[in-house]
C-alpha cells in the first residue's frame, strides 16, 4: 500500500509539475506575440500554410457529415412527422457542435502533426540552437507565428466546414429525398440565432485553435533531438488534442447552453 500511495504521489507530483511547465510555458508565448505586429507577414505566411493546406479535408469532410446528418435527420423527424424541420437540424447540429468539433480534430490529425513534426525535426536539425546562438528567440521567430495562425486559421476552418455541411443537408435533403425546399431554409432562419448558436460555435472553435495549436507546437518544441522521439511527439500531439478537444467541449457546452 505504502509504495502504491508513493507511486500516486510520485505521478501526481510530475504531472502537475508539467502543466506548470505548460502554462509558463503558454504565457511565454503570449508574452513575446505582440512583437508580431512589426512583421504581420511572419503570420500570414503560416496561415497559409496551415489554413490554405488543411482547406480540401476541411470542405470535403464538411460535405460528407452534412449529408449523412441530412439522411440520419430525415429517417428521424419522418417518424413524428418532423421532416420540415431537417434544415433547422442540420445547421444547429453543425454551428453548435459538430462544426467546431470535427474541424478541431482534423486540425489535430493534419494541421497539428504538421506543425509538431516541423519544430521537432528544427530542433533535431539544430536550427533553433543556432537562432539562439545568432541572438533570435525561436519562441518569437518560429513557434508565435504559427500559434497565432492556428488561432485564426481554426474558426474559419469550422466556418467553411459548418457552411459546406449545410450545403450537404440540403442536396440529401430537398435534391435527393425531396423535403420542401421553403420549409428547410425557413425553418433554418427561424430557429438558428446568430448569438446563442452561431457565436458559441464560433468561440469553441477559437478555443479549440489555441489548445490544439499550443499542443502541437509544445510538443515538437519540447521533443528530445532524435527522430524517434520526434515521432512519438507526434503520436501525442493527436491523442492530447483529442482529448483536450472533447473536453473542453463539454466544459463550454455546459457553459453555453445551460438554459
């Protein structure tokens, strides 16, 4: 008993230690961003690379989820004589979760292991040493760049993928099944609120681009300079922004829409 409870004790310890480690590690980074604005360019790039690069996988699984949501929807509501109301189903299941959600884990899958990949193989290649050793801060010169840009890259990632999803309900919807068109789009309009439903999603995606983006960037930048661990930063780049994703959702879910 006395070596389980030391053993508890032990990883209790070295696991608050590390998120110590994280969020000073965070509010560094925060810290050296605003010297970003005398080079805006540094940003732009990246969001190119990041936003511009995950866009096909964003709109062509979008598609796909807003079509499936259009067939699951209808074989539902047609149950209780509902089918009118698909449309109001698919843009509320889109802009509060799954727009946000699914962008923030395919961000993970292609964004995140890109960027975990990319500092890691600087670090192993002795790139950042030898900023430092020129005077340049790596912190400011590769990793705010690229967190910032997830940042903004990630909500208009679920803009588009919410977008064409809508698009997908309505092609199953009213070109395939034959649900009225009026009523689909009337019945979207009325029952979709900009504030509570298409703000919220737009903050869970912003908020699920600075945890996915700061993992990512984390563990590339904290990686040990060989190519295996450099692998297996990426392997834990996915599975802590997943799990980090589902969390906060149900932390801000349970915020948000608690009336």
């Amino acid at each position: 008993m006395r070596n389980l409870l030391s053993s508890v004790g032990s990883t209790a310890r070295e696991f608050a230690a590390h998120l110590g480690f994280m969020a000073r590690s965070f509010f560094a980074l925060l810290a050296v961003s605003p010297r970003l604005l005398r080079r805006p360019r540094l940003v732009t790039e990246q969001i190119h690379f990041i936003g511009n690069y995950s866009l096909i996988i964003i709109a062509v699984s979008g598609l796909f989820v807003g079509m499936v949501l259009g067939l699951q929807g209808y074989y539902t509501l047609n149950k209780y004589g509902s089918e009118q109301a698909l449309g109001l189903l698919v843009a509320l299941s889109l802009t509060r979760e799954l727009g946000p959600v699914v962008t923030a884990l395919l961000f993970a899958g292609r964004a995140g292991t890109s960027l975990t990949a990319e500092i890691g193989l600087m670090k192993a290649g002795e790139q950042l040493s030898a900023m430092e050793m020129m005077a340049v801060n790596p912190v400011e010169r590769v990793l705010a760049p690229r967190f910032w840009a997830g940042v903004i890259a990630m909500p208009i990632l679920a803009t588009i993928f919410s977008a064409v999803g809508v698009l997908g309900g309505y092609l199953v919807g009213v070109q395939l099944i034959g649900v009225d068109e009026g009523a689909f789009w009337s019945q979207m309009q009325a029952g979709v609120d900009i504030w509570q439903d298409i703000a919220n999603g737009f903050v869970k995606s912003l908020v699920f681009g600075i945890a996915v983006t700061f993992v990512s960037l984390f563990q590339g930048y904290e990686a040990q300079a060989t190519p295996e661990d450099v692998a297996r930063a990426t392997t834990r780049t996915v599975v802590i922004s997943s799990l980090s994703v589902w969390w906060l959702d149900f932390l801000m879910t349970a915020l948000m829409f608690n009336k």
